[in-house]
C-alpha cells in the first residue's frame, strides 16, 4: 500500500516536473516571438525616419526604434550620434542613460555617455560614466582619453596624470592605443607645470618606443610614429623612420616629398646642411618646377658662404613663382654679398613693382646703395624703412638698423647724426661692441671727445680681446691722446690678428712710429698701406720724410 502511495507521488511529482519544464520553454519562445517583434517595428521605425527628409520626424521615429529596442548598442550609438549632432543633448543622454541601466550595456554605451555629459559640462558625471566605460573595456582607448580630459577641464592635472599612468600600466594595449597615449603625455608636457613638463614628456618617448616595438605593418603606421617622434623632439628616430619610409615608398610622390620636407626640416634643425641638401635636391629631381626646395637650397648655400650657388637657387626660386616675396630679398641679400649691387637693386625694384612697399624693400635698398657708396640715396631708404615700421613693427627698428643708419651718415660726413643714430643703437643694446668702437673711432679720427671715445673703445676690445678692428682703434685713440707708446702695442697687435693687411692700419702704424721718432720704420709702415691701397695723403707722409 504504501509502495504505491510512493509511487503515485512520484508520477505526481514527475508530472509537475515535466509540466514546469514545458511552460518555461513556451513563455521564452514567447518571450522571444516578441522580441523579434519588436526588434522589427525597431528596424521598421528606424527605416522610416532614414527615408525622411523631415530632419525632425527622423529623429522621432529614431527615438520610437531605440525605445522598442534598448538592447541594440550600434542602434542606440547612431541614434544618440543623431540627437547630439542636431543640438538635441538631453535627448542623447535620455537615450544612452536608458541603455546603460540595462544589465548588458557595454563600455562603449558608458564612454559616449561620459563624452557627451562633458560636452554638456557635467564633468562628474562624465568621470562617473568613463570610470564604468574603462572597467567594462579596459582596453578602449577613448574612455582613457575621455577621463584625462575632463580632469583637464576641471584643472587637476595630478588626476589626469594618474589616468595616463593607469593606461600605460596595461600590458595588453596595441598600437592605436600606445600612439593616442603618447600623444595624451605629450599634451599634459606642454600644459603641465616645469616641474611635471620633462616628466611627461619622458613618459610621452617611453610609450612611443612600446609603440614601436610592436613594428607597424603599415606606411601609414610609421609615418604616424615619425611624425610622433619629432613632434617629441627625438629627430634622430624620426629621421631614421622617415628614411626607411622613403625606400618603402619611393613611387608614392605625396608621402615622398612629405617626408623629404620633414627630412629637411630635421636637418637644418641640427644644421646638418650635408643631408638637408640631399634631400631637397631629391624633391628638386622629382618635382624641378617645385620653387621652395630651390628657395631652401638658396638659403643653406647661403648660410655656408657660398653666394655665388645662393644666387643660382634663389634666382629659380624667383623665376618659377614670381609671387614669392621672400625669395626676392633673399636673393637681393645674396647678390649684395657678393657686391652686385646693381643685380640686387633691379631684384628689389622687381620686388617694388610687384608688391606693396615694405620695411625689409626700403632696408635692403638702403644696404645695396651703401655698398655703391652712394650714401644719399641710402639715408632717403633708411628714412622711408624707418618710417614704415613705426607705424607697423617697431621690433624692426633695433640696434643694428640704427647702427647701419649712423655708418651710412658717417660716411656721407655727416657726423652730428651719426653719431645721434650711434647713441640710439647704444641705447637699445648697451653691449653692442661694434657700435662703441665705430663711435670711439669717428671721435677719435676727427680729435674730439678723446676720453668719452677712449673708454668706449676699451669696452669694446674687453667684449672681444682678438678684434683686431677695436684693438687699432685703441691705438689710435690712444695715439690722438699723444700716448704713442701704449698706442703702438695695439696696433703691432691688430697687425698680428688680423685675417688679411689693411691700409689704413699700417698707416696708424707709420704715424705712431714717426711720433716715437722711429723714421725708418715709420716709412716701412707707410710703404706697405700704400701697396695695399694708393693714398695721396699717406703718399705725401712717405715723400716728406723721404730724407730724414
């Protein structure tokens, strides 16, 4: 009896069991009949507003999609991107903060949440939001980035740079991530304080080397790692990377005569002018109508003492774009250095013509004709340059312009203003040796202000013991102070620093002899300044003491 009571509840039990199993199966293919419902009249909704042209229905029925559908993450992400990009934030946020409450919601729902609660300016809960975004994907670079930003606008770079130490602390990272991290580092150098700067900057190169361990398959790749390495200042690595890009790509003209430039631009940063004219005579060979590598080329040759090859570049430079105005003054600058001066005043009256009246025009002019003596014309260019840039640049009007200015008044014997334009060039730069000497002399040449002219050219010879310029000047000044034999040892030892003989020293020379009553030699002076250069006055020295 009690066998089959036992029994009997068992096929109860059995039963029931059996009954349970069946049910939870037809309720979750109910449950799943109507999802796919729904997820249709999402996609249905979602169709219909694409297809409108009524930018406000669209996002109506976008919104109707998303709420049938809230487990549909791309969904929820385009539709958000459409609310937000018509200036409907709230919308956006009301969108996503539907998908993050549900159980599934992935890092990427969380980092657009936490980048548009930032774009609204509610920056802790766009902390809140990236914090769950980097749990949920430790491995999306965005929320990493979203989080050091917003610690940025709140203005606390500690707890951006503990964001950007947590991700460089992640051994699974690829090298998208490594790239964007170092740019991150790079950012916080340049905002930081001086103390944290180099630091950053540090870590910055430590993550591109991880970068770069991991070998970038791609020219796209490694021109991106060059391009982070100099804008790191590490030129080396980025050279090399450039060059290797180069025999990667030597068809590619974009990349090629990009990375020649960059190329160039490393090697005249550390004035390797050896490399940097191989690599603008390669965009030359590959592009030769290209007027900048020739305008480049000009400069270096330049630079390297070699006016005749400057000239020969900047003047293509010139021909191939006639609209280039730096090349003009380059070139006139060029041609005045190898004292061809008329080339240069056509090349700046070319300029003239072409382009509106400028400081640098009127500058350059004035140079050219004082180099033609013609000391007239250069004042009335000094004066029109003078002019222009007090009313533009007066950064333009320094020691140098006002030094230049003064030369050419002294020339002209107009010696009151120069010497006015010689106080200002002291004026704005009190250790400007050239100035001090130049004015010392003039005094001292026409036997005025002795002491004042004695004191400023010894200033001058201490700021540059081995100018064989100032020491003469001190030898003569001291030779006009009637002080011959002080006088001679300066002058004995401009003779011996100086690069090549000049006249005019040789004739203080043979005055300062004649005063120490040293005839013999004082004629041997005047010989030889007479062999360098013909002088009636010196001449006539020679002659009146032939026989003494």
């Amino acid at each position: 009896m009690v066998h089959w009571i036992l029994c009997s509840l068992l096929a109860a039990i059995g039963f029931l069991v059996t009954g349970c199993a069946s049910l939870r199966t037809a309720n979750h293919e109910a449950s799943e009949e109507r999802a796919a419902e729904r997820r249709a009249e999402a996609h249905a909704h979602y169709m219909a507003g694409a297809m409108t042209e009524n930018p406000d229905e669209a996002l109506k029925e976008y919104y109707q999609a998303v709420l049938l559908d809230p487990s549909d993450q791309a969904l929820i992400l385009e539709v958000a991107r459409q609310f937000a990009e018509n200036k409907q934030t709230e919308k956006a946020l009301e969108v996503l903060r539907n998908a993050a409450a549900q159980p599934d919601a992935s890092g990427a729902i969380y980092t657009r949440l936490g980048l548009l609660y930032s774009q609204a300016g509610k920056l802790d809960q766009a902390i809140a939001a990236n914090r769950i975004a980097i749990k949920k994907s430790p491995d999306s670079f965005a929320a990493y980035q979203n989080l050091f930003l917003n610690y940025m606008q709140k203005k606390q770079p500690r707890e951006a740079r503990a964001v950007l130490d947590e991700a460089a602390h992640r051994s699974d990272t690829g090298f998208d991530f490594l790239i964007g991290l170092s740019e991150l580092y790079a950012n916080l150098s340049r905002r930081a304080s001086a103390s944290q700067r180099e630091s950053a900057k540090t870590n910055a190169l430590e993550v591109l080397r991880r970068a770069e361990k991991i070998q970038p398959a791609t020219p796209s790749a490694q021109l991106q790692l060059a391009e982070s390495f100099d804008a790191l200042g590490d030129y080396s690595r980025a050279a090399d990377l450039y060059l290797e890009l180069l025999k990667r790509l030597p068809n590619v003209p974009l990349v090629r005569d990009h990375v020649r430039a960059k190329l160039t631009e490393i090697y005249l940063r550390g004035e390797d002018h050896k490399r940097a004219v191989e690599q603008l005579q390669g965009i030359v060979r590959d592009d030769p109508t290209n007027p900048q590598p020739y305008y480049f080329l000009g400069r270096i040759a330049a630079q390297d003492n070699k006016p005749e090859e400057a000239v020969e570049y900047l003047s293509k430079a010139v021909l191939l774009n006639k609209d280039f105005d730096q090349a003009y003054y380059e070139l006139a600058v060029a041609q005045i250095g190898l004292n061809k001066t008329s080339d240069a005043l056509a090349t700046l009256q070319k300029a003239r013509e072409r382009f509106p009246q400028s400081f640098i025009n009127e500058y350059l002019t004035a140079l050219a004709f004082t180099h033609q003596k013609a000391y007239t014309e250069a004042i009335q260019h000094f004066t029109a340059a003078e002019v222009i840039a007090s009313a533009k640049d007066t950064n333009r009007l320094d020691h140098v312009f006002y030094f230049e200015v003064g030369s050419a008044h002294e020339r002209k014997g107009e010696y009151e203003e120069a010497e006015k334009y010689f106080e200002k060039s002291l004026q704005l730069s009190p250790s400007f040796a050239e100035a001090k000497n130049y004015l010392g002399y003039m005094w001292a040449e026409h036997g005025i202000k002795l002491e004042k002219a004695r004191e400023l050219i010894e200033k001058a010879v201490k700021a540059e013991p081995k100018n064989a310029a100032y020491l003469d000047s001190l030898g003569w000044v001291l030779f006009k102070l009637n002080q011959p034999k002080q006088a001679i040892e300066y002058i004995l030892k401009a003779i011996e620093l100086s690069k090549e003989p000049d006249a005019t020293v040789y004739d203080h020379l043979g005055d300062t002899y004649a005063a120490l009553n040293q005839a013999e030699k004082a004629r041997e002076a005047w010989r030889k300044s007479l062999d360098l250069e013909p002088n009636d006055q010196v001449r006539k020295k020679l002659e009146s003491r032939a026989g003494k």
